[in-house]
C-alpha cells in the first residue's frame, strides 16, 4: 500500500488535500492523471447506464437540499456510528473498532503537586500495555493529569495511590491510550450547514451523505417529463459527504467522496403477476439475460448484479478480482429484500466496492409521507389485467398489496387501525392500476473504485534496460479505457526538427480523439519507462524511417509499442486512429 501511496503521489494521481497547511483527515485531491482517469470512470459509467440503454435516464442535483429529505431517508435519526469516548483523553472511537485487550487495570484516585500545592482528585483508569512496566504507566498517568495544565510540570506531580486488578478481553479500554471508555452514544455522520444569514437550528442543512436522495425527491418530475415508465431508472454520479469517525486506507474511507448511483424502479411482484400470471423464478448462477415482463424484484435484483460485474470487468476489474457478498438476513437494512456487496482485494484486505439493494418502495413511500405528495404511478395495462381477474385471484393480490403496505405503516410507528385504514385505500388504488414502485439500487463510490483500479493496476517486474542491465520496471497496467493518457507520441530526437514537425503532425491527428501526451525529454527508453508508470497502454515513436530518411519503404510508418509486451509493431500513420480508438473507448 505504501507503495501505491507513493507512486500517486509521484506520478499526480491522489495528493492529500490542504497538503502545504499539512493536510486534512479524510480529503484527497486528484492531480492531472488522477482527474483524467476519473473522468474516464465516471464517463464510461455514464455512458453504460444512459447512452447505451434506453430504460435509463440521468439527474444532475444540488448537493444541498431540503433538510426535510433527510428526516424522511432516515438519515437525521440514525445515519449515525456508536462511538465512544475516552476518559483521559476525550478522543472518540467507533465501538465496533475497539478489539478486545486482556491485562492489568490500573485506578488513580487523584494526584498532587507539594511544590506549587496543587492537587486533582479525578479518577484516572489506564489498561497497562503488553509488556509496559508499571513505573511507564504511572508515568502516563502523571503526565494525563498535568496535560493542560500550565501551573505544573509531570516531574513536580505524585500520585495519590494506586489500585490493581487483572482483566481478560476488555473491550472498555482506548487502544492508543489504553484510558478507560465511556458508554456507547450515536455521532450523526451526516456534515451540518447553514443556509441564509443566520445560523440557527431553523437554517440547519446537510451536504448529502448520498446521491440517492435527490433521485428519489425528484422522481415525479422525471416520470412527468421523460416518458419512461416503470421499469425504468435514474442515475446520477456526484459528490457526497459524510464525516466519517476514523477515514482510513488512504482514499477508501473518505470525508469527501464521489458516488455513481441508479435508483432502478420496478413494479411490485403483485403487479407483475396481474399482467403475466406470475413471476420469473431465477437461477441462483449466472446472468438473468435481457430482462423480461415477468420479472419480479428477484430477477432484476440479480440482473443488476450480473451487469455491474460485467461492467467492472469491461473496464479492467476481471471476475476474478471480485467477490460477491450476499448479506445474511440479520445484516439486511429493515426495508432491504436482498443486499449484495461487491467485494474487492485491497492491500489491506477484501472490501465493498459497490452494494446493490434490494430496497423495496421503502423510498418513495418515505417521501410520499413525509411531502404529502403522492409517489405513485398509474399503470393502465395494470388495471385492464386486474378488471379482467377472475374475483378470487383479484382479492388474493389485493390482499398481498394490502399487507406489504400495512407491514410499511405499522414500522413507520402508526397504529394498527390507521395502518389498516391507510393500506386498505391504497390496495383500493392499487386494483385501479396505481403503486408504488419497488427500487434496485446498485451504488458504487468513484473513489474506491479508482484506488481499487489502481491496486489491481500496480505491477513491478524485472527487465533489461538498453545496455542488457536488469531493472525494475513499475507499470500501471489499467485498461486502455480507463487509462489516464491513451498514447505517448515521441520524436526519436528532440534536435531533429524534422522528426520535431512529424512528431506534432501525430499528436495534432491523435488529439481529438484521445488524451495524448507529446514528450521529447531524455532517452526514448526513458520516456517508455514515464508512460509505463503513469500506465498508458501505447507509445508512437517518429523516427527517421518516418520521415523517409532511410528511403520511402517505411516512410509515413511509426513504431507503436504497447505497454505491457513492451512489443513494438510498425504501422501506419493512417491507420493509427482506426487501431487505437476501438481499444480506448
Ligand atoms: N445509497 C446507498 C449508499 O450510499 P453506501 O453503502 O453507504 O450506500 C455506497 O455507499 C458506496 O459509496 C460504497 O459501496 C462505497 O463505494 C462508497 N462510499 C461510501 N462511503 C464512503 C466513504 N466514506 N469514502 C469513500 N467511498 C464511500
């Protein structure tokens, strides 16, 4: 890791954020290579949900919305980490973070400094380390009892007493400071603001924890104005924000971070029965294929998980690399039918890359409570197939509605007679041809996704240099598509101008149409060596066969090498474009 740390240092991928005011935890910026690839990311994301499907449209919303939006989400209630504070130091960890410590508990019932006639008679408790000296820890614990404390030095302090006792798995103990913990208190992730001139609890907002949201408030909107109808969805790539307790492993968990989400809404399993007769049973292996009128929630839920792990191997993250989690039941959200993790191998382990939920109409039936405003949709194939239901079958749908939507309420804290009463109307409607729509929500996060690549990408191997030398050849073997720079265009010599004029006639017909970087510096070898770092998958060298110095068989032909064979082929000028664009697209 600490090598993939450097190297985006080096070669301007991820530079810590504020980094000459000495950084901030949890901020990262991108530099030119970093922002090239992920531009790259975020447009073949873009492009596979939008431009290559017709069931998909896009959303562009403001990071900061009506704080109401958060309340019904349920972010404001309990978007939130236990944590725990530390008694001596005040510093704050998350209660699933504390391992379990075994060793002695040392109690301080007070100190006191005879010079200055100072005295404290707080409670200092301290878990002794592993193999820490008793005279270390009273050391420690002089030295909490002056922090702060101006008018004494530690040397000028004794404590008053001392007691013992020995602990086994102790998971009450700060593991840096070894400070007793305090009880266990929610800490809401979501970053506070104000909007307008005043800074009272009326102007209170958040910057979104996620992009889910928005898609969700304006989901009335895109059906008004798009002409989709369920199932169809909506995406959004964009900013979020959450202050996360202990931001880690580099860019993972980030305080800033950038989100690639679609909210895929479908009919309710009853519905779909009403039109097709039932729903599509699914294999638990392998793709669903095109999706189908008879899918229900369980044949999309898979169908999404299929086609992002095909999209992760089209941009350079094969099967192999990838694992899928299937969350057991107890682990599921209340509201969630199905949760898959995609799991990743970082250096520091196997992690979530994206999650796709199952979340049933949990979101829409949310706003449609907490606005007012209805967020269903009418469906009238739905009502010509329920009219044309034998009664019994009606009612046996209707009454699948019913309990799904009561089951909704009596969670939300109504009571029992207003759920009955509100879902009764509601399955009245729903024989009318109105619902709810059911959402799929696979969400993926820019970053991790990028610091994911790069991992997979990182590669360093042995090779021999132009004298026959064995060296180290580092390279980032990321996928044509994704690669921050496409080609590497070169003059052979940089004092050569006819090589000079050729080598930017290249650059200037490649340019249009992929990222291209003109160096004439140093060594050819060396500048293969720069572009192999900064993994660009292909480098075209002008030389003097180019420009026909060596008699006309292989003028107006260029030397392409490719980044991971470091093979050199010789080809056309004119064919260059034709060869490249398919493989960077
Ligand atoms: N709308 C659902 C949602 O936001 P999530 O699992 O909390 O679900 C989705 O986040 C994805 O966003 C994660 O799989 C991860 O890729 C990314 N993500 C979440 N928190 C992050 C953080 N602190 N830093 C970087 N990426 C994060």
């Amino acid at each position: 890791m600490e090598k993939i740390v450097s190297l985006c240092k080096s070669r301007g991928l991820i530079f810590q954020s504020s980094e000459i005011y000495g950084g901030l935890n949890g901020f990262w910026d991108y530099g030119p290579l970093g922002a090239e690839l992920k531009r790259n990311v975020k447009e073949l994301w873009w492009k596979s949900m939008t431009r290559l499907r017709d069931d998909i449209v896009g959303l562009d919303a403001s990071i900061i919305m009506h704080p109401q939006i958060w309340k019904a989400s349920g972010h404001v209630d309990t978007f939130s980490d236990l944590m725990r504070e530390c008694s001596v130091t005040n510093k704050r960890i998350r209660t699933d973070h504390v391992e379990p410590e075994s060793g002695t508990i040392f109690r301080f019932p007070g100190a006191e400094s005879a010079a200055t006639g100072w005295k404290s008679d707080r409670q200092i408790v301290l878990l002794q380390k592993k193999g820490e000296h008793p005279d270390s820890i009273r050391k420690r614990a002089r030295q909490y009892y002056v922090s702060g404390n101006s008018a004494v030095t530690i040397d000028a302090v004794t404590l008053l007493g001392e007691t013992t006792e020995p602990v086994e798995n102790s998971v009450d103990f700060h593991p840096e400071s070894g400070g007793l913990l305090g009880e266990s208190r929610p800490f809401n992730l979501m970053l506070k603001t104000y909007v307008g001139a005043t800074a009272t609890e009326e102007n209170v907002t958040y910057l979104r924890p996620e992009t889910a949201q928005a898609i969700f408030a304006q989901f009335t909107n895109v059906v008004a104005t798009s002409r989709q109808k369920v199932p169809f969805g909506i995406c959004q790539v964009g900013k979020a924000f959450r202050n996360e307790v202990t931001p880690r492993n580099f860019t993972f968990r980030s305080r800033e971070f950038e989100q690639m989400e679609l909210e895929f809404f479908i009919k309710p399993d009853e519905a779909v029965i009403a039109t097709e007769g039932e729903v599509a049973t699914v294999a638990a292996k392998g793709h669903p294929g095109e999706p189908q009128p008879n899918w229900g929630w369980q044949a999309w839920h898979k169908y999404w998980v299929e086609e992002r792990m095909r999209w992760y191997n089209e941009i350079g993250l094969p099967r192999e690399t990838l694992e899928e989690y299937w969350q057991k039941p107890e682990e599921l959200a209340h509201y969630a039918r199905a949760t898959v993790d995609i799991m990743v191998k970082f250096p520091f382990g196997s992690q979530e890359l994206e999650g796709i939920a199952a979340r049933s109409d949990f979101d829409l039936s949310q706003h449609q409570r907490f606005s007012g405003k209805a967020q269903t949709v009418h469906d009238d194939d739905l009502r010509a197939a329920l009219t044309k239901l034998d009664p019994a079958k009606q009612q046996e749908l209707r009454a699948s509605y019913f309990a799904a939507r009561k089951g909704y309420l009596l969670r939300t804290g109504e009571t029992e007679e207003a759920a009955t009463k509100a879902a009764g109307e509601e399955a009245d409607r729903f024989l009318k041809g109105y619902y709810v729509p059911h959402v799929i929500e696979p969400s993926a996060g820019v970053d991790r996704l990028l610091l994911a690549l790069v991992c997979n990408a990182f590669d360093e191997e042995e090779v021999p240099d132009a004298k026959g030398n064995m060296e180290v050849r580092k390279v980032l073997r990321f996928s044509p598509r994704v690669a921050p720079i496409k080609v590497g265009v070169f003059p052979l010599l940089k004092n050569k101008p006819d090589l000079v004029k050729k080598a930017y006639e290249v650059r200037d017909l490649l340019r249009p149409h992929m990222s291209v970087f003109y160096d004439e510096k140093d060594a050819v070898g060396r500048r293969y060596r720069r572009q192999d770092e900064a993994g660009t998958p292909f480098c075209v060298t002008i030389d003097f066969d180019t420009i026909g110095e060596n008699g006309d068989e292989l003028k107006g032909t260029v030397t392409l090498r490719h980044r991971d064979s470091m093979q050199q082929d010789r080809v056309k000028i004119e064919d260059l474009i034709g060869l490249l664009l398919p493989q960077v697209q």
